[in-house]
C-alpha cells in the first residue's frame, strides 16, 4: 500500500502524539537524567516526527496530489505541534 505523502505527513503527528503520551507516561523514569539529556530526548522524540511531516505535507503540496487538504491539514497539525514543543522546551526546559 503506496500512502500520498499528505497521508504520511498525518501518519507522522499522530506518530508524535502517540510518542508523547508515551513520554507523559514513562517520565518518572526520566527523572534522574540530566536537563540537557531530558531537553535532547524530547526534541528527538517530539520535535524531529513533527518537522518531518511538515516536510511531507509542503512536499505533497509542491507535488499537487489530490486531496490537497490531507496535505494543508498535516502541515498545520504537525507545525502547532512542532513550535508548541519548541517553546515549551526553551522556555519550560
């Protein structure tokens, strides 16, 4: 099964949410890591899904297929997503 790079681009957000219930979940495991280890785990694990369905969703657009609100939809999911981490990883730690 070929999935348009507007579906992986959705694929990949739910991805991240799924990721971070996981983090949510296991984080009391996290406790005796460092901040920077903890901050580099999160970006990986959050950030890196995000931008990369970001990417897919621009891509698919660039691509013109069909339907394009597949496309626009995983675009702005995955980018909230990706800028709410970011601040909340500058700012929060």
């Amino acid at each position: 099964m070929k999935l348009s790079l507007g579906a992986r681009s959705i694929l990949l957000f739910v991805f991240s949410c799924v990721l971070l219930l996981v983090l949510t979940l296991f984080e009391s495991l996290l406790s005796g890591l460092s901040l920077t280890t903890e901050r580099i785990i999160s970006a990986v694990l959050l950030i890196l899904p995000g931008l990369l369905g970001s990417i897919f969703g621009a891509m698919s657009l660039r691509r013109k297929e069909l339907p394009r609100w597949v496309a626009i939809l995983g675009m702005l999911l995955n980018g909230v997503f990706v800028l709410f981490h970011i601040f909340l990883l500058s700012f929060a730690g």
